[in-house]
C-alpha cells in the first residue's frame, strides 16, 4: 500500500507532519516575531479570538514577550508555575483572558512559540469565590452597615464587570424602600422622588416582583423596554448613564422574608447565566446577614438603653428626687419662720441654711455622676478606658464615700470604641449595685489585658448574695446581671457573679480580644414608598 510500511505483519501509516499536529492542536498555538505581530496562528487559536487565520496574521499579539519574568509559586487556583495571564478585547465584544506559555524557537531566535487557552470563565469564577470570601470577612469588620452594604456593591460590580449594582431594605414601617449600598451610580437626591414619579406614570416595577415572590427577577433587554416606555421619562437619562441592558433583582432574605432586594444592571452583550444568578444570590445572602446583624443588634441596643433609663428614673426617685424635697421642705419652714413677728434665731437660721447646702452638694454629685455615667463615650475616647474608670471611681467616691482601689494592668491603650464603652457600662453597674445594694464599706476593681483577653473585676466587702454559691443570679436580682452578660457575649464574653471567701460579693469580667468588632448601625436614609426597576 502507497505512503505506508510493513513492520512485522502489521501495517504502520506514515508519520504525520508537525505542522499538521499543529494544525489541529486542542489549544491555540501561534507564532510571533520580534515585533510582537502574528506570523501564524492554528485553528483552535483563531477560534479562541473569533476571527480568521489569515484575519491575524500580520495584527499585534495580545501576549507580551516576557520571558525573563521569572514565575512565583503557583497561587491557589493556579494549575502550576510558569503561566502568565494576559487579557483582550475585540473590537465588538466581551473581554476575554487568555493564560500562555512561550519559547523562543531554536532556528530562528526572533520568533516566539505561544501556546495559550481561554481561562475568562475559570478567572471569573475564582474572583467570585474570592468577592464571597471578602464580603464574609467584611461582615467582621468595624463599619456601618451603609459602609458594609456600599462595600458589597462594589464587589460585586468589580467581579462581573457590571454597569452598576443597588442594594435596597425594606424600612421599618415595611412599605418603603431605602438605598443601603450602591456602585456605579451618581449620587442623585431625589431618586427615589423620580422613581415613585415613574410608578405612578404607570411603569413596571420589577424588583418589587422579588420582594413579593421572594424568587429572583432576570428581565433581558430591560434598558430597551425602559428607553422606550414614556412612564420611565424621570429617570430615562439618568439610568441611561449606566450603559446597560439586562437587569436582575434578587430578594435578601431574613428568616425566610424578603427585607430587601440586590439590583444588578449587566452591561451590553453580558448574559445572566445560572452561574451569574447564583453568584448574586450568594452576595444577597451575604447582605442579608449584614442587615440582620445590624437590625439585632440594634434591638439590644434599645433593649439597653431602656433598661438605662428605668434605671436612671429609680435613681433619680432614690436619690435625687428625695432631696430635692427636702430642700422644698426646709425652704418651706425658712418661709413659715419668716412670716412670724418675731425675729429669727441665729442659730435656727444657719441649721437650715446648713442642711440646704449640704443637700445642695448632694444633689450636684448625684447629678454630676448620673451624666457622667450617661456619656461614657466621649470620655473612653478622649482620655482611654483606664481614665473613663478613674473618672467614675473618682465621682462615686465623692457622692458615696465608698472606699475605692483601683488596680489598672498593661495593654489597656489598644481598647477602644465600641468594646471600651461596653467594658464600662458593665463595669459602672457592678458598682452601681454595690453602691445600691451591697452596704459595702470598700471596693476593689481589678482591670487589665492578659493572654489576649481583657480581664475585670469588682469586689466589696458588703453583705454578700442572698443565696450562697449563686453563680448566675436572676435577672432582677438588683445586680443586673442580664445587661452585663448581653454586653460581654456581644464580644464573646462572660460576665459571673459569686460570693466571696469571707463576706462580700465579686464580679468578674472576661472578653477575649481575637473577636471581630461588631456592625454598628447608622442613621437611616430617607426612604420612599416601595418601587424599582
């Protein structure tokens, strides 16, 4: 048989040429000059470009000729060292990035073998992995909740390259809307204004389908029903400055409700894929959390603050209040003696004149101490945690005549914010119940960092617990134990209360510092009746 051979009864076809294999790799393979330009290019390579062989060559690369670029060891979504990664975008359509090797050939050192593959959607997946991964840890980051959610926005715009991303929650009331994050968009005042306009004209809302069916909402084309429809006419420019065409809207869901909705607007020639749509519902579950977050722990913040005030009202009735009428009382028999005829004692008069003022001053410290133990944070971070505590143990002092010792460890400078305020409050009322309850005669405060923890605790010298080895009293026990142990496990702590040794009751304070910093919740944006795209 023509062009093949014998080789021990078996008939072997002719080797085929290199140039051939070439040809038909699975891979694009080319070869470029000097100059960087295209000399040839086989069949999987012109595809990989979507033009002709003979349209490249001639046409600049997109593969720069490093090859003293010395290769790192391989990442972890890298298949292996050597690799390099560079991107292209055709003169109409999406861009694409291409992962290459290259070698200089051997008969002629001014060309450059490239073999290269398309990596575009494997490079897309791993920076959606890496946007989820920065989002979670964003979560445990000091920041508003608007600065989370902003946060997030621009994730997700940077990792799907789109024209622009909102994220909307649902207000209080729950029939508004309010703009908690965003990318891509201009600061526009009376957006939402413009939007209820559009509603009202008559246009199709559709992220409030998302809210309602608690199912995502892909709409194709979406920018062209907009352009077209005159019901959208308050916002046609403004939305026209994106530059998109498709849109999604993808619900954030709190305890199986529908709080509020993720919109992404896709540039021209994106599709929404189901991998697009579940890298959205994954950012949206990633939001809801941060609003959850922020909603509950807003709520034990109003829970506090009640607890706070109740607190503050029996003091001032305790204290104050009961003070101030005895001032009224002896004004009142100062007015009485005034009205007789006859004159005054010296005597009498200095009495009442030195009870006044002697219940005067009380009232001043106990009022100076109330305010003192209402703003704490002003003074945790001007002057740090440890002077906070002074100032108070200062203030108590002088109103009570409660024997204090302080003993103040190393590494309390690096406790601020958030944390230091709770480390006080819990502190300020494990003396305020021994000032109220203990009819102790002197109080040891301990409070230091050590082994990564922050470490306090208060103990008197009073009458101790009603119940001996009661570890957890109940909540109205009078030493407040549920505030105090809400504050602490906010950080992952544990506040306990048990007797002492002889007499007297301790509390102790335990907070460990590896603990991210919690959300703290802004001010709310103004929000609008529901609408949207």
């Amino acid at each position: 048989m023509a062009g093949h051979r014998e080789s021990g009864g078996t008939t072997v076809p002719p080797p085929t040429p290199w140039t051939d294999l070439a040809a038909e790799a699975p891979d694009g393979l080319a070869i470029v000059d000097s100059a960087g330009r295209f000399v040839c290019v086989n069949r999987a390579g012109a595809h990989l470009f979507g033009l002709a062989e003979t349209a490249l060559i001639g046409t600049p690369a997109p593969f720069p000729l490093a090859l003293d670029v010395v290769a790192g060891p391989a990442g972890l979504f890298d298949d292996g060292p050597g690799e390099q990664l560079t991107a292209w975008t055709p003169p109409s359509g999406l861009r694409r990035e291409f992962a290459y090797r290259l070698r200089r050939t051997s008969r002629d050192p001014a060309l450059t073998v490239i073999a290269f593959r398309d990596v575009t959607e494997e490079r897309h997946r791993q920076r959606r992995i890496a946007a989820i991964a920065r989002s979670a840890a964003n979560l445990a980051s000091q920041g508003s909740l608007s600065a989370t959610l902003d946060a997030l926005a621009r994730e997700v715009l940077q990792t799907d390259a789109l024209a622009g991303v909102q994220i909307l929650t649902v207000d209080d009331s729950g029939r508004g809307l309010r703009i908690m994050g965003s990318a891509g968009f201009r600061d526009l005042p009376d957006f939402f204004d413009r939007l209820l306009d559009c509603r009202q004209r008559g246009a199709s809302l559709r992220m409030l389908d998302a809210l309602r069916d608690s199912e995502p909402v892909v709409v194709a084309h979406r920018w062209d029903t907009i352009r077209t429809d005159p019901a959208w006419e308050p916002l046609r420019d403004y939305l026209g400055e994106l530059r998109w065409d498709s849109f999604a809207s993808v619900p954030l869901i709190i305890r199986g409700r529908a709080a509020g909705v993720l919109n992404a607007f896709f540039a021209s020639g994106q599709v929404v894929g189901g991998r697009t749509l579940e890298f959205l519902v994954a950012m949206a579950e990633q939001a809801a959390i941060a609003v959850d977050y922020a909603s509950l722990m807003q709520r034990e913040r109003d829970v506090a603050r009640r607890q706070e005030r109740q607190r503050l009202a029996r003091d001032l009735h305790d204290s104050i209040v009961q003070q101030v009428f005895s001032i009224s009382m002896q004004a009142s028999s100062m007015e009485v003696l005034a009205q007789r005829d006859t004159s005054l004692p010296a005597g009498t008069v200095r009495r009442i004149a030195d009870e006044v003022g002697l219940l005067s001053q009380t009232v001043l410290a106990d009022l100076r101490a109330m305010v003192h133990e209402l703003r704490p944070s002003s003074t945790t971070e001007l002057g740090g945690l440890e002077e906070a505590v002074r100032a108070l143990v200062d203030s108590t002092t002088n109103r009570t005549g409660l024997r204090f010792s302080l003993v103040v460890g190393q590494g309390l400078d690096g406790i601020a914010g958030e944390l230091a305020e709770d480390v006080y409050r819990i502190l300020a009322e494990a003396i305020h119940n021994v000032v109220k309850h203990a009819e102790a005669g002197k109080v040891v405060i301990r409070l230091t960092v050590r082994d990564e923890q922050v470490r306090a605790s208060v103990a008197d010298d009073g009458r101790g617990l009603a119940t001996s080895r009661q570890e957890a009293p109940a909540p109205d026990s009078g030493y407040g134990l549920k505030t105090m142990q809400e504050r602490a496990q906010r950080w992952g702590g544990t506040v306990t209360v048990k007797p002492r040794e002889n007499s007297g009751t301790v509390v102790r304070l335990v907070v460990p510092l590896a603990v991210g910093v919690p959300l703290r919740q802004t001010s709310r944006p103004r929000s609008r009746p529901l609408s949207g795209c």
